[in-house]
C-alpha cells in the first residue's frame, strides 16, 4: 500500500479513537496507529483543517493538542469508525477460527465470544473465500509437554528436558530457558535459550521425551532473539554440505518437504534439485529410506557412503535369514 | 474525501468539485471526474457506499452522500480475554493481502474504544504465510466468484495437466495452502495443493460465474481428502546396542540377541503409517533389521537393494 492509501483509512479512525480517550498521549496513539509522533501530528492537523464543508467555523473539528496530549471535542460527525470492509472481517475472523480449533493457544470460549461480537459489529460484511486449520496433531504425551512448559512459561522457570535431536539421531538431556512456544506448519515448538549449546534453539514438542520444571528463573541473556521463522525453519549457513539430487515422481515430495534450490525439471516427471543439509549422517537416512527414488549426482562420497551403508545392511539382513 | 463523511445532505458533484481544495484545481472537466470517479472507488474499497440522490424535488441533479449508519461499526466490547484473542488473530497472518487486512480491522476496533495490546507477549505465537505465487490471483478470483484454470503436476502418477476449476475458496491446512472448488474437468469437488501449481493462474469468463453451495465446509473437505491412514500395527524390530536413538524413543525392550557377534535388543513398537515406516527404518541401514511383519521386511530390502545395484554415480 502506498503512504497516501494508508492514510485516509487512518484519518478516518483517528477522530473515533480520540474521542474515546481524552487526553491520550500522542506517543501512546502514535504506537497504536503505527506511525511516528510526527506523522500523527501532521495527520491531526488536517483533521483540524476539515469538518462540514462550506459552514461556519464551528463546525470543525475540533482538537486541542498541547506538547503531548492530544483531546478531540467536537467530532463534525464522525463519531463511529467505518465498518470492517469484506477483506478486514475475513482477515480477523478467520484468523480468529483457526486459533479456536488449535490447542493450547488461547482460551476457546474466550475466541468464540469474539468471533460473535465482531460478526455482529461488522454487519453486512460476510468472511468468506478463506479457511485456516493450523491442524496440529497433538499426541497425548506430546499435550502433557506442551502443558508443563506453558506453566514454566508463565512462571518465568527453566526447564529440564530429556530430547531427541532428529540431525544426529542422539538423545540429550538439557536445561533450557523457555521464550515461547509457536506453531510452524502444524507443529509446536519451544523456543528456548539452550544452556549446553549457548544458543537459541527451537525444540519440537513432540521430541521432547521427558520435561521437568526446575526452580530457579529462566534467564536467557538480553542479546537472545527469537527465530525469524517468516521463510521457514531452515536457515542456509556456510558450514552446510550441498548435494545435487535426481528425484523420481515418487520422491517429489522432497521438494516440497525440504528447501531445495535451483529445481530443474527433467523428463518423465523427474526434478533436479540442490539440497543443503547440516549433517550427514542425517542426509544418509533420509536417501536410504527414499530407495531408488533418488539418485545422488554429487557430492561423490555422500554416493558411496549410501550404497557402503545398503551393502552392509543387507548383508546382515542376508546373515540374520542363514541363522533363522 | 472527509467532506462527504461529514455531511447530511446530497451535494452535487459540482458543489464538491468547488468545496474541496483538490478538486478546484483540475484544469478541465474530463480531469474533474476522472478523479471523482477513481475516488468514489476507493472510498467504495475503504467499505464506504456513496449514495445518490436530491434532497429536493427542486435539485435538477443527483447529489451524493454517504449513509453513515451503513459505513459505521456497530457498538463493539470486548472483554480483556477476548481483546487478546484479537491481538492474537491479527498476529497470525505473515501475509501482504491479509496482514494488511487485519491491521485495518484492528485500527477500528482501536477507534471504536476497544483496547488491543499488542506489545504482550504471546504466549503461543503461530504464523501463517501466504508466499505461494498462486495464492494472490486464486484469492482474488475466489473473491470476483471467476473460473480459472492452471497446470497442475501431481507427483504420483507422474503427470502435469490443465485442469479448469470453479473456485470456492483457498484453505491453509496445516502450513500448505489449497484451493477448492468444482472441478470442470471431473465434473466434482476437487482439492489442490497450491505448491503445486505451474505458472500462471488464468481467469476464464466474467466475474461473478462461480457459485458455491451453501454447505460446504471448506476446511473440513482438505482436512478429509488428505486421506490420512490412522491404523496402527505393531513391528518388531532388532537395533544394535546404543544406535538407533529414534526408534527406541518410541519403543519397548522386549529382548537381546546377539546377530552375527553385533549385540542388540529386540524391540516393539506401534506404527501408524506402515508405508513410511519402510522409508524410515531403512534409513537405520544395518542398525535395525525389521523382523516383523514380514511385508515391512520385505519392503525395507527393496529400498536398500535399490540404493546398493542403482545406477549410483
């Protein structure tokens, strides 16, 4: 949207929004408005300059602002703010079924009273054309964790936790100190300051075996940031090896599954890809599992590793029938 | 535009264009209402209708103005609990089209006296994205009720093809986007998968052609086509000592032995999905070696002679 575009919705709820706080800080309605102190000055001074075309001065709008605050007495009508337009209510209410439907995010009841009033509120304006189901599958162990490290969350406690960290196939114990927990493409996660690994991390839920809240505080360290997860949970760093794959139709869904690069299509249905992956003993599971549906053209050792690996699991395979 | 907002009677587009500051300096008429007419559409976006009319017999042109009951919001209170619902709502949307949207949303329920704290933390944060490059265009003609078609690549069996459909609307289930609707091609109610889709979405005769039944849950027809298998069997497996960390999380130990002087333990598990599980334990190459059922065995050997004879480079 350009400035000009924002503006006038924004002009349009400002005089409302005034009116119901008398006296409210401009910084205050600045940060609500999302705009800066400044724009929001320029903005109340037009508003001062408008009312009811071609009448006498008193019927303006009428707003005393000193250093910072700012009051609105005579609103020229404009009392109410505009009804939620199609795409608003969609935007809301929608969002607002989805949180409904998922565990452990906000209070149900509390959700289903919103979306009544705000359909009532909005009149005319039907959501339709848009559905959201973050759809977490939740199992009953995994409600449990997700439980006790919401409680540790609100109490402001570090955890300690026994987890499963998929890349390495390897099971840890850690002491943790929870930021918040968020759902990505249907699975919550934790994220937390990891103490062992001196870093942010993000912990699936369902990987978490055992979780236990200690005492003492969580104190991440000032300098710990939550995840951008905006593109996605994986993030390309240097250190990563990168292998060029063949994908028959049936392994396809790696693509979709994985952040792959520079997908070339190939006859037949195949895709050529690039994959970054951090570990690759990782790397060899997922490609042993995958059979012949994929080829590797490189890196050559990761090629060789896979069929070493096949060879001798087939060879036990073929020892184990002998004995039996 | 605000002049209009503020009056009760019809005024004459001309009595506009000689009120407002900017259109008294249009150098002709033509200009006048080209911007006239390109402002009553934005006003029409903001959700705001001009009406036209005479407020009197004697007015020999139509005026314009707007029905305030029908732009305003009605009375709205929420509750603190339900207030948060809302700062929530507005966060979950990592989208241009819908994160605008919201925002507006919560700019008038801000105007309407309802207080939204946005700066709390939440104590779940969830985000929805919108980065398909199919979703804009389907969303739109979802919207303007307009048949489209695209090529569409469905992985197994293999093939890409052009299907044409009536769309009802898009769904995110479970962070992937999907677009249903009357499939022309199938003559029936198909879902797709918008990662899927090649190139361009095309629209197909006149806004307003598309018509969707009145009882049809959308979420509820992706959440079911998935076709998700949900029955459970129970595998046997052996894994070498201290190796296979991923399966045992999610076994017991039922035994030991000893295969060709590598220890390990015999462990049980339940599977729900019988058909990744082969993909998975293969993955574990000579660390577990499946003994039960024979079929999951059998599909195992396959991956793994597959990988050891292809035509690896």
């Amino acid at each position: 949207m350009t400035a000009s575009q924002d503006r006038l919705p924004r002009l349009l709820a400002l005089v409302p929004y005034l009116i119901a706080r008398p006296g409210i800080p401009i910084d205050e309605a600045a940060a609500d408005f999302d705009v800066t102190p400044k724009q929001l000055r320029k903005d109340l001074e037009l508003l001062w300059m408008c009312g009811l075309p071609g009448y006498g001065p008193g019927d303006l709008i009428d707003i005393s602002f000193d250093e910072d605050t700012v009051t609105v007495t005579f609103d020229a009508g404009m009392s109410r703010p505009l009804r939620l337009t199609g795409a608003e209510a969609t935007a809301l209410l929608v969002a607002l079924r989805a949180l409904a439907d998922t565990p452990g995010v906000a209070d149900a009841d509390a959700i289903r009273r919103t979306v009544a009033k705000i359909e009532m509120a909005a009149g005319q304006a039907q959501p339709a054309g848009v559905a959201v189901g973050l759809g977490v599958r939740e199992a009953a162990e995994t409600v449990k964790v997700r439980e006790t490290v919401q409680s540790a969350l609100k109490a402001g406690h570090a955890l300690r936790m026994t987890y499963y960290t998929a890349s390495k196939d390897e099971i840890s114990e850690r002491t943790v100190d929870p930021m918040r927990v968020l759902i990505v493409e249907g699975r919550g996660y934790l994220e937390a300051w990891c103490r062992r690994a001196e870093a942010v991390r993000l912990f699936r839920l369902d990987r978490i075996d055992e979780v236990e809240v200690l005492d003492e505080p969580a104190a991440p360290p000032p300098y710990a940031r939550p995840t951008d997860v905006s593109t996605g949970l994986f993030r390309p760093a240097p250190d990563q090896s990168v292998a060029r794959l063949v994908l028959e139709p049936d392994a396809r869904w790696v693509s979709e599954y994985y952040p792959v690069e520079d997908i070339e299509e190939l006859d037949g249905g195949r895709l050529r890809v690039t994959m970054r992956y951090a570990d690759t003993s990782w790397m060899v599971r997922l490609l042993l599992g995958l059979g012949g549906e994929v080829k590797v053209e490189r890196p050559a050792e990761l090629a060789q590793e896979l069929r070493a690996r096949a060879v001798a699991a087939l060879r036990l395979m073929d020892h184990h029938l002998a004995d039996t | 535009m605000l002049c209009l907002l503020s009056t009760r009677q019809y005024l004459s587009a001309e009595r506009i264009r000689g009120i407002v500051p900017g259109y008294a300096d249009a150098p002709s008429d033509d200009a006048f209402f080209r911007t006239f007419e390109r402002d009553k559409t934005e006003l029409r976006d903001l959700g705001i209708p001009l009406e036209v009319g005479r407020n009197s017999v004697f007015d020999t042109v139509d005026g314009y103005r707007i029905a305030r009951r029908d732009y305003e919001l009605g009375e709205i209170d929420l509750e603190p609990d339900e207030a948060a619902a809302v700062a929530l709502a507005v966060r979950l949307w990592d989208s241009p089209e819908l994160t605008g949207a919201a925002h507006g949303a919560l700019l008038k329920l801000r105007a309407a006296g309802v207080d939204v704290d946005q700066a709390a933390p939440a104590i779940v944060e969830s985000k929805v994205r919108t980065s398909e490059p199919a979703f804009t265009p389907l969303l739109a003609a979802v919207r303007a009720g307009q048949v489209v078609s695209f090529d569409y690549r469905r992985p197994s069996p293999a093939e890409l093809r052009e299907r044409t459909l009536e769309p009802w609307g898009v769904v995110s289930w479970r962070g992937r986007w999907y677009v249903v609707g009357h499939d022309r091609d199938r003559d029936a109610p198909r879902c797709f998968r918008l990662s899927r889709i090649v190139g361009e979405v095309r629209k197909i005769g006149k806004a307003g052609q598309v018509r969707r039944p009145e009882n049809v849950d959308l979420m509820q027809f992706v959440a079911t086509t998935g076709g998700e298998v949900s029955s459970v069997s129970t595998v046997r497996v052996w894994a070498a000592s201290g190796r296979a960390a991923g399966v045992r999380r999610r076994a017991k130990v039922v035994g030991e032995r000893d295969i060709r002087g590598t220890a390990g333990d015999i462990l049980e598990l339940e599977l729900r999905w019988p058909d990744t599980a082969a993909g998975w334990l293969a993955g574990y190459g000579a660390d577990v070696l499946v003994l039960e059922p024979e079929v999951l065995a059998k599909s195992v050997r396959e991956r793994l002679v597959a990988v050891a004879e292809g035509d690896v480079l």
